[in-house]
C-alpha cells in the first residue's frame, strides 16, 4: 500500500515528515514483530518508548506513527526518518489496519453495554447460521466461526485493533458474510473497533463496571455511546434496549447522527415488544405483528438479549420477520450463562454463569428464585484489581435473593483476597466465607436438599483462576463434574 493511498482513504489531517515513500508492506504496534517495509505505531507513552523506536528501525521500519508529544521527546532518535505525527494515533492506526486488511464481509454488527453483550451476539451467530449465512461471533468466547480456522488468538472481550482487522480479514477470505463482535468500553475508549464498517449496533444496558479504568460512570457511559458516535455510520441502524434509563440520551445521540433506530423491550412503542415470558414460552410483537414462540435459554433477560440479536439481523436487512422468530426455538444458550452444569444425588441442581457485575447478578439470581420451589444457593466473589466499589453492593445482592450466600474467591490477581472477600461481606451480612473456591462450591453441594439450586457465579467459561502472575486451572463446570464423580 503507498502511503498516499492511506493518507487519502483515512482522511489524514496530521503531519508527514517525508524523507522517502516506500510502500507499506506491513503494521504493527509491537516493536518485536517489525520487519521490513513495516509501519511501527509507536502507542506507548512510558519510559521504554524510545528504546521500542529504536527497535522497530533497526528491524527495517519504514514509517513512524506517533503523537506530538513523542515525537517532541525523541528528536534524535527520529531524525532523517519517516514520521507520521497525529494528534490520535490510535485512531488513525485502527483506520490504516481497516485500510491494509480490507475485508469484505457485507454485514458486520457490534454490540456494546455493561451486560448481554456475548449472549447476543451468540445468538446473532445461531440466527445467521439458522438462515444458511456464514457466521461467526468474536468477543469474550474467543473467535466462534462455523469452522476450525487458523486465526490470531486473544484474551480480550473486544481483540486488539491489529487482532481483530486480521481475524475479520481471514474470516472475509473463508467468505463469511455475517460476523458479529462485542464492543466494550476498554476496546472502544482505545479505538479497537474504529474503521470496522458496521451495518448495525446494539446497546443492551447500563450499569456499575470498569470503574477502575474509567474513574467514573460518566467516563464509562461516555466509552460505550462511541459506538454510535464514532463507530457506527448513519443511515445504519441502532438497536437499542428501550427499557433502561439512559433510552433516552441514547436515542437523542443516534437521531442527532441520523442513524435509524430500533427499539427492543417491554416498553409499549418498542419495535420488538415482549409481552410475556413464562416456562420458556414467548409472547412478542414485532413490527406490528404478534408472535408466540418457545424460548429455552434461561430467563427473560436473555429474551432481551434475543430481541436485540433479531434487530440486528433486521438491520443487516433481513426482511422476513416470520422466518427470524421461527429460529428462536433452536436457539441454545451460550456456554458459561446459565449453564445446566449437574444434580446431586438429592435431586439439587447446580448452574454456572458468567455474571459478575451487580445487575447481571441480581437478574440471574431473581429470575432463578422465581421458577424454584427449594432453596437458593449462590458462590460467587469478586476480582481483584478491578472496580472495589461494586462488592458490597453485590454482597448486598446475593443476600436480598439467595436463601443460602457463600461468598469465595474469584480471581484475585494481585490483591489479597481475604480483603476483597471482607468487601463483599459489608453487604452480605449472612453469609458464609470459604475461600477456597472448590472447598465452597463443595460446601455447597453438599448440604444442598432436593429442589434446591446452586448458582456458581462470576467465571463461566473461564478456565483459570488469576492469582497474582500465575493462571491456576480452573473451570467451575469441570469442578461440578469432579464433585459429583467423587
């Protein structure tokens, strides 16, 4: 790619230092993948900066991208080089990479909101496949493609910008031609997602996460509404969750950009209204026309997370409403929400979910109280070095709709976990401490009686459990599964 082209397709308004215009033959953001002919996009902005520059020349680097700022501090370092200085490098480096990786899948959605994102766009894969698309889904599951490909791994909710444009560029190659991604606040505060073309997008809701990287709830809204004011496109669409309190500041952004809207919930005037949900049978209405269908993923929280996958199939411009809703009874649930993980020999059953946020807590634990007639048990902690502020409210949580509350350990990383389970129990007034997370999920399953039920909350699908530098084996799934062997 010349360097012309990109300046052009990008809309570059910063400044080229020209020395030479060689052609671009590569991108990177880490120095130790440099090669020649590459551009280096030098991000960051600590100490090691400048030995990181140093790097990516010495390996053949033919253009520097950089901010003002350091391009100020290394002046001999960078003199007589190709400089590419603007004021937002990641911006513009996220819109090279879209430029450099060009993909051409035709209809790519994103989906951003504190939770519902990985149900959503779960189901939009289920639904895109149902109706014989190419589908693929990218976010907190990994990379879940119709097929075994050889694609970049990541450990992130929302891929770094050069993971995920090559991820969709390999996927363009295998001709999918429906590709759904999470958009999270971290991902969408550091421009991972800018220069993706998106058909439509989709806010599920709002509530307390991330407050350690963002400081506040106003930051953190402001990370997330990125979607559609930088993100997504008018005339695209926007599916937004009609029920929730920001609605109406969210609806004003995307009429203000000329987006078209879709509403979803139980509010009266929603495009995809619910009507009623009981015992996995549906009511809705969309557009007008009223629809009954069997549901079985567990409660009406990810119904809403459902309506939202039809809008977006919608906004890709699948007309046929009544061949969308006839996929909603083979839908089945994402792996690590809700999932069925067992019963004991008392006939007490034993489910696990991701949930680890108040709201997702209280929507699991209320809407499994509502169809049980025993008791209802839950494990759960909270991660270290992430938002403090949350655990006692969780704690309080678990204790306003759990009969029986064992709080335990998460993923402490590096804080101690004693301290971080002693938050949660400002909250949880009642409840039990094992911190042990096996010793408490064991505790639990064996003095549960026949009807009860146990939710493992706050790891899901996860495999490891994050203490300080190291990653201990563990799924609580795979743990449920030993105790009831043993």
């Amino acid at each position: 790619m010349h360097i012309n082209e990109l300046f052009v397709r990008t809309d570059f308004s910063g400044v080229f230092h020209c020395v030479s215009e060689p052609k671009i033959l590569g991108m990177t953001d880490y120095s130790g993948d440099v090669k020649k002919g590459y551009l280096f996009a030098a991000l960051s902005l600590g100490d090691q900066t400048g030995h990181y520059i140093e790097e990516a020349i010495s390996k053949g680097a033919s253009y520097i991208l950089l901010s003002d700022e350091t391009c100020e501090k290394y002046p001999s370092i960078l003199k007589d080089k190709n400089l590419i200085v603007d004021k937002n490098p990641r911006l513009f480096f996220s819109k090279s990479l879209a430029c450099f990786y060009e993909n051409e899948i035709p209809n790519i959605v994103a989906v951003t909101g504190t939770n519902g994102k990985s149900s959503t766009v779960h189901f939009f894969r289920q639904l895109s496949k149902l109706l014989d698309h190419k589908s693929a889904s990218i976010g907190t599951l990994g990379v879940v493609a119709d097929e075994k490909l050889d694609l970049p791994e990541s450990n992130l909710t929302t891929p770094s910008a050069i993971t995920m444009h090559k991820v969709l560029k390999a996927l363009s190659s295998e001709n999918y031609t429906y590709v759904a991604i999470e958009a999270s606040s971290h991902g969408l505060d550091q421009y991972r997602l800018h220069g993706v073309e998106l058909k439509s997008a989709a806010f599920t809701n709002f509530t307390q996460d991330h407050l350690d990287y963002h400081g506040s709830m106003e930051n953190y809204f402001k990370a997330k509404i990125k979607l559609f004011t930088q993100v997504l496109t008018p005339p695209q669409i926007a599916v937004l969750n009609a029920d929730i309190v920001e609605y109406e500041i969210i609806r004003a952004v995307c009429q203000e950009r000329d987006l078209n809207i879709l509403t979803y919930g139980r509010a009266p005037l929603s495009d995809l209204r619910i009507h009623h949900f009981e015992n996995h049978k549906a009511r809705v209405e969309i557009l007008g026309k009223m629809y009954e269908s069997d549901f079985f993923p567990f409660g009406e929280f990810q119904l809403y997370n459902a309506m939202a996958a039809l809008g977006l199939m919608m906004g890709c411009g699948e007309g046929d409403i009544d061949r969308l809703v006839a996929c909603l009874p083979h839908i089945e649930g994402v792996p690590g929400r809700m999932e069925f993980a067992g019963k004991t020999d008392k006939g007490a059953r034993v489910l696990v979910d991701y949930a680890h946020t108040p709201d997702a807590l209280e929507n699991i634990l209320k809407a499994t109280k509502s169809q049980i007639s025993g008791k209802l048990w839950v494990v759960f902690g909270c991660g270290g070095d992430r938002d403090p502020l949350k655990r006692p409210i969780m704690g309080a949580v678990a204790s306003k709709w759990a009969d029986q509350v064992i709080v335990t350990d998460d993923n402490p990383r590096w804080e101690n976990p004693e301290m971080i389970r002693s938050a949660v129990l400002e909250g949880a007034k009642n409840a039990l401490e094992i911190g042990d997370r096996l010793s408490a999920i064991s505790y639990a399953m064996d003095h549960m009686e026949k009807d009860d039920v146990l939710v493992i909350a706050g790891k899901g699908h996860e495999t490891g459990q994050i203490i300080q530098d190291q990653i201990i084996p563990f799924n609580d799934r795979s743990v449920v599964q030993k105790i009831l062997k043993r």
